[in-house]
C-alpha cells in the first residue's frame, strides 16, 4: 500500500508552503492551538489572514463550486489545514468551515447555503458552536435550552458554557431543546442558527488555567429568531449534530499542532549545548524521542484514513471516535514529556526573560487536558468505538 501523496497533492502542499512564506511576518511564532481566540492583537490578524486564504479559494476547499468551494478532496483539505496548523496560521474558522458548513451542504435550505456559506468560504464571517450547558456536556441529550415557536419566530431561552470564541465569532450553531416532552431526550432537540447581535444575547467570559480569555458563558433570555434559521427538520437536531461533530473529530490540526510542539522541543534540546550532549549520551531520552515521533507518525495515518474514506463516500463514524481519541490524548503525552525534559525551563511564561517560545510548552501542557474533554470526551469515543465499530454490547 502507498501511503505517500501523489502529485497534485504535493505541488498543493509547495504552492500553500510559498504563499505563507510570504505572507507571515519574519520569524513568525504564532499562538499554540490552546490560545488561539485570547488575544486581540492575534484575533485581528486571523480576520486579515482569514480574507487572504478566502481569496485564494482554500478555506472551503472541498465544498461545491456554487457555495465558494473548490471541489477538491477530503485529503487535499487535510493538507492545507496541516500546513497551516503547523505553521500556526490564524483565519481558519474551523466553527464555520469545517463543522457547519458541511452540515449546511447536506441539511440546509438553500436560503441557508447562499446566505452563510459565500461569506464563510471569503472569511467574512466567524461562527462558535454552543452546545453544552451546565448540566450538559458529555451528556448532551440533558441540555435544557429551550426554543419555543412564538408568533412566528423561535424564542430561545437558556444558557450555554464552554463556547470556544464566542467573544470573536459573528453567529453560532445552537443546539435547543423544542420538544420537553418527547420519549426519548435526543429525540426533542433541534439545530438552530443565530446572530449573537440579537438582542438578548450577552456573552461573558470564562478564563483558562493560564488566565486567557478563550472560553465563553452566553446567556439567552426571550431571544427572538426567524422560524427560517432552524437547520433540517424540527426535533432532528440530534442526528445532525452527530454528523457535525464527526466532522470535527476527524481534525488534522491536532495532528499538525503535536508535531510543531514535537519539532521545537526536539530543536530547543539540540540548540543547547546542554541538551545536545544529553541526547547523544542519555539512550532513554532518545528512545522516548523516537516513541513520540512514531506515535506522530501515527495519528496522521490515522486522520488521513479518515479523509481518504470520506473521499470513497464512507461516513467514518467510529473512525473518526478512534482519531479523535488517540490524537487528543497524544497531546497530553507530548506535553508531559516536554515538560519532562525542559525542567523548570518549560514551566517559564511569557514574562521571564529566559521563556522559550514565549511561553508555548507551558501553555501546550495547561491546555492539553481540555482537548480529552472538548468535542467529545474519551470515554464517549472508546464507547462508540466500542459499539459502532467493534459489535460490542452497551454497559
């Protein structure tokens, strides 16, 4: 079997490596996955760099011609959003581009495809996803966020934590409880769009264990929105909002992001005399140095089976489950070994006059943890594993 790329991929992968090197300023860092919505200065140039890869045709890539995508494959997209990640571009809204936007493609009206997808494949418009609650995260069925038909408008009463980039994003994809007395609880949820300009809207911020403003709380209190912004049918929200989060799951980024925190931490060790000397003579750090690299070396086989089956018209459900579960769990190994080996080097912030990377290992290890929880926690995905993939009876 060929696991390598074939020519078209790989002259796509030079021509996105060429425009980048001109388009990032000198000596370009970047924010790690962990912090990418905290900072303003960041922010404002994901809306710029958001605008230049739109114009280039590349933020949809795969999408229809007629909703500003290109047509290109599910494997080509996993190059262009490995490139990017790793190089630690922001203006990719993976919200809006790779979540809803394919969710609209198969569900949508086509009032919803002309109205959102243009302006999500030009850049123009950022999306956050308000899915759990307070009493509803991996449990998501509980969710209590009501919507209610109301002289025709939806009335949208409820809360939601946890809504990565709220404070950013233009509109968010809303999961709603419309039917409380359905039989099943999945069965009375719905799928809704929303302007977080509404009135009744308030967003407030939640800080990460780094201090940074990357998550949100948004309240919703008597919100009024059009019947039109219901996506799909009314009480089917649970089906397609599996078929979104599937979409998530089968993410490159985290992939890319491992591998550039891998690629510094092996260039910080071999850039110090110190750490040179060390990792000729010391055969454990080098044997731990090359199960990372070949556990690496795996999470992007995996992914990228998921995009080739995409391609092949497969729905890799449990697939998906298995990569996003290894992958989010390499993140945490790849961050306890560096943190293992820089000391109390890899604990310095960006406030120390002796921070590597302004501060990147320490954010990668604080932040690492939340990736086993958000999308979908690791024991939801080894159950679906379990089930959907391996026939196994449900505890």
């Amino acid at each position: 079997m060929d696991f390598g790329f074939n020519e078209r991929e790989t002259d796509f992968r030079n021509e996105i490596r060429s425009f980048l090197k001109k388009e990032l300023p000198p000596g370009w860092i970047g924010p790690v996955l962990e912090d990418l919505f905290s900072s303003e200065e960041t922010w404002g140039m994901a809306r710029e760099m958001a605008r230049k890869l739109g114009k280039q045709g590349w933020l949809a890539l795969d999408w229809p011609v007629e909703y500003g995508g290109q047509a290109r494959t599910h494997v080509e997209r996993n190059v262009f959003c490995e490139e990017i990640t790793y190089r630690r571009v922001p203006g990719f809204d993976g919200f809006g581009i790779k979540m809803l936007g394919p969710t609209l493609i198969h569900f949508g009206t086509e009032q919803q495809k002309k109205e959102h997808l243009p302006l999500i494949a030009r850049g123009e418009r950022f999306w956050c996803e308000a899915f759990s609650e307070p009493e509803a995260g991996s449990d998501l069925a509980s969710l209590q966020t009501s919507a209610v038909r109301q002289d025709g408008h939806w009335v949208i009463n409820g809360q939601k934590v946890w809504t990565s980039g709220a404070h950013h994003a233009d509109w968010c994809f809303l999961l709603a409880r419309t039917d409380p007395k359905a039989p099943k609880r999945h069965h009375g949820l719905s799928l809704f769009l929303i302007d977080l300009k509404t009135p009744g809207i308030e967003v407030q911020p939640l800080y990460n264990i780094v201090g940074k403003h990357s998550f949100n709380q948004i309240f919703f209190e008597d919100v009024k929105m059009p019947q039109e912004n219901l996506v799909g049918t009314e009480h089917n929200g649970w089906m397609m909002a599996n078929a979104l989060l599937s979409f998530e799951r089968s993410s490159i980024e985290l992939v890319a992001a491992g591998q550039r925190t891998f690629d510094d931490l092996v260039g910080v060790i071999k850039d110090t005399k110190e750490g040179a000397l060390l990792f000729a003579r010391n055969r454990l750090l080098s044997n731990r140095i090359a199960e990372m690299a070949i556990e690496l070396a795996i999470a992007r086989l995996i992914t990228y089976r998921v995009a080739w089956m995409q391609d092949r018209g497969v729905f890799p459900e449990f697939e998906a489950a298995l990569a996003k579960v290894f992958n989010s769990e390499l993140q945490e190994r790849l961050a306890n070994l560096a943190m293992q080996l820089l000391g109390l080097y890899g604990a310095l912030g960006p406030g120390s006059k002796r921070v590597m990377l302004r501060g990147a290992f320490l954010q990668k290890y604080l932040g690492a943890p939340s990736w086993k929880l958000g999308g979908g926690t690791s024991e939801i995905m080894r159950t679906m594993i379990a089930t959907r993939g391996l026939g196994l009876p449900r505890a």
